[in-house]
C-alpha cells in the first residue's frame, strides 16, 4: 500500500507537464489559426472616381514690379529764388495747386515793360494809319506824289506789324511771370522737396523739385518670357486653348493675398533683348494706397482656357520608377491598370492632366497603397463607407474593410 501511494505522487507531476503541453498546443493553433485567418485578404476594395473633360483655366503666375498710375516731375519753367514753398511734404496734392513761389519781381517789371511797349506801338500805329488815310484822296486828286501815299501806307502797316510784336512780347512776359507760381500738373501724392525756400531754381536744370505720383489705380508690369508667350499663341491657333479674361491677381511681399483683382491692359509689340522677355502691364485699383510704387508682387491670371482638361485628386497621381506621373484606371475587367499621364501642374487639391486619360474612365483614389499593376480588384464609387465584417462567431469584435487608407 505504501509502495502505491508512492507511485501516485510520482506521476502526478509528469500528468501535470502533460496537460500543460497539450494546452500550450492547442492555444498555439488556435494563434496559427487566427493569423493564417488576418493573412487570407481578399480582393482588395478601392474608391474609384469617374473623369470626365472640363475646361480649366491656364494658370500663370510671374514676378512683376508696381508703378505709379501717373508720375510728374516738377521743374521751373523760369529762373529765379524760391520764396514760399505751399505744399507739405507727403500731402496729397489736387492738380493746379500752387506748390512754388519764384521771387516774380523782374518777371513782374519785363511785363510792365512789354505793356508800356505795346501802347506805344499802338500810338504810332493810329498815327500811321491817320496819314495813310488823309494822304489817300490828294493822291487821287494828285495833290500830293504817289509815292509819299505810298511810303504813308507802307508805314501804317508796319506800326500795325509792330503793334502785333509788342503784343506778343506782353503775352510772353505775362507767361512769364505766370510760371513764378509753380503749379502741380497733376493730382497725387507729392514726395520730399529737393529745392528749400531761397534755392536758385533754373529753367533748365535737369533735377526735378519735387515729384507728384498718382496711385489710384495703380499698374503692375509684368515680365513673362518670350518663349512661353510664343506657345500661348501657338495653343490659341491651334485650337488647344481658347482666350480667357485677363483677370490679374496679386501676392504682395509679405506673402499675402492682395483684396482687389486687376486686368490685363496690353502687352508690348517687342521682346527685351537683355531678359528675353515680354512686359505685360495690368491695372489695379488702389483705393487704401497700399500698393506703393517699386513694390515686388507676383501676379497670377488666366491667359487662356483648356477646355479638354482632367482634373485628378492629388493623391490619385503617382510616380513610377523613372519618376514620371502616372495614375491606377479600374478597367473593364476590373483590374487595376497604371497608366501615364500628363500632368505639369495643379489647381488647388487637383493635378491639371493633359494627356493619357479618355472621358468616362474610372481612376482610383482610394486604397492606391494596396494596388498592383494587374490585380483584381473591388471597385466602389469613392468615398463610400467601408463595409464591416464580425471577426468571430460571438460577433463581439469588428473590423475594418480592407480599402486602405484613402490616401494610398
């Protein structure tokens, strides 16, 4: 008896070992199980979207350089001292304003001068054309000689000439003193004074007195290369394009989007020889003066119209080994196929895409990531939701569908 209790303790532990070997068995086949099940996917699900052609607006955007509406350099048309100064520095100005007083005091007496030349010439005259006259009738009646009427006509007619003269000459003078008062032929904002109260001012100095800019409206210059205007004009010819409204908008310095549009007025008949480019001038209005003129901008508008363009998600566009884009197209079959496309550049979210695709062909967006050249797949219009499967017989556990992440 005691020899079999003995034997009884001694197997216990080889059932236990037993027991726990089979136990770590089966949980591992049930772990091999579960992962050969997560292993077996199937056809994979991907959202697909359905191109048709649109027309899209041929976006160019270039480096351009603002200028004044209106620009003024004020200089003297006479020689003299300045006097007064009218105006303040930085001021808006209205055009005809007063800005310079010239001392006008030998202006001031050449007109005197000239008036009191005039009346005389205006004496001599009446007297000249009196003696024209009398002598008139006695050389008819020959009381006088032919000649002496003569020289007396004669000289009635040069006092006339004269008179003429010295009118001239006070209309010149008054001119003269006129321009003492240096008036703002525009209106605008007016910069610093180069020329202060007692500066000796001349006719004809090159260096200006002050300048008056208007800048409402303001034009943008904008440089676009020869080359690339050329191809635009080929497209237009050819039919690939078709001509869009001018319509200009800015991006200011500091990054910023500017609050008015503008539009294209003309482009000029010759191309730059040191740049290769072409200027194009825009106008825009500038109500709260923040263009100011020299300002660095960039310019975007629409020069023309695709109107045989895709517009393709970003994210639905790819790249192949040799780096060139190239899109997934669901076919009849339903596999998935790469094609490559033509695509240079973007409108927002989308890629602007040229050539490789037909109308009405399906491109996956979504699930890109899973997808194969070639391989069967489960096409669903995009962004529809994902269908949800039990992942054991309980049905307390959930899963995804096998989609993929919507951004490949």
């Amino acid at each position: 008896m005691l020899l079999s209790a003995g034997r009884q303790r001694s197997a216990r532990p080889l059932i236990t070992t037993v027991s726990l070997a089979l136990l770590l068995a089966a949980c591992g086949a049930r772990d091999d199980a579960a992962k050969g099940g997560r292993g077996q996917q199937g056809t994979p699900e991907v959202g697909y979207i359905v191109v048709q052609p649109t027309a899209v607006p041929l976006i160019t955007e270039l480096a351009g350089r603002t200028n004044a509406f209106q620009t003024s350099e004020v200089r003297p048309q006479v020689s003299g001292i300045i006097r007064r100064r009218f105006f303040t520095e930085g001021s808006y100005v209205k055009k005809g304003q007063a800005l310079y007083q010239i001392d006008p005091s030998l202006y001031r007496a050449a007109a005197n001068q000239a008036s009191a030349n005039l009346a005389s010439a205006q004496a001599n005259a009446e007297a000249a054309r009196v003696k024209a006259a009398r002598y008139k009738p006695l050389a008819a009646d020959q009381a006088v000689a032919a000649q002496d009427y003569t020289d007396a006509a004669a000289a009635a007619r040069a006092a006339g000439a004269a008179v003429d003269q010295n009118r001239a000459a006070l209309d010149t003078a008054r001119i003269n003193l006129r321009f003492t008062n240096v008036p703002a032929p525009i209106s605008g904002k007016i910069g610093r004074s180069l020329f202060t109260e007692g500066a000796l001012v001349t006719a004809s100095q090159t260096d200006p007195m002050t300048t008056i800019q208007s800048l409402d409206p303001m034009y943008v210059d904008i440089q676009q290369s020869s080359a690339d205007l050329l191809a635009l004009r080929r497209a237009l010819a050819n039919g690939g394009a078709t001509p869009a409204s001018a319509v200009v908008r800015l991006k200011l310095e500091d990054g910023s989007d500017y609050s008015f549009t503008g539009t294209v007025e003309f482009a000029e008949a010759m191309v730059d020889t040191t740049t290769g480019t072409v200027t194009l001038r825009a106008r825009f209005p500038n109500p709260q003066q923040l263009l100011l003129p020299g300002m660095f901008v960039r310019a975007s508008f629409a020069q023309a119209t695709d109107p045989n363009a895709f517009l393709i998600p970003q994210v639905a566009v790819t790249r192949d080994p040799k780096g060139n884009p190239q899109v997934y197209v669901v076919g009849a079959d339903n596999k998935a196929a790469a094609r490559p496309v033509t695509a240079t550049r973007t409108v927002g979210v989308n890629w602007v895409v040229t050539a490789g695709l037909k109308p009405g062909e399906r491109i996956i967006t979504e699930g890109i990531g899973k997808v194969k050249p070639g391989q069967p797949v489960k096409p669903v219009p995009a962004g529809s939701p994902q269908n949800l499967v039990p992942t054991g017989k309980g049905g307390g556990g959930k899963q995804g569908g096998n989609r993929g992440s919507r951004a490949g």
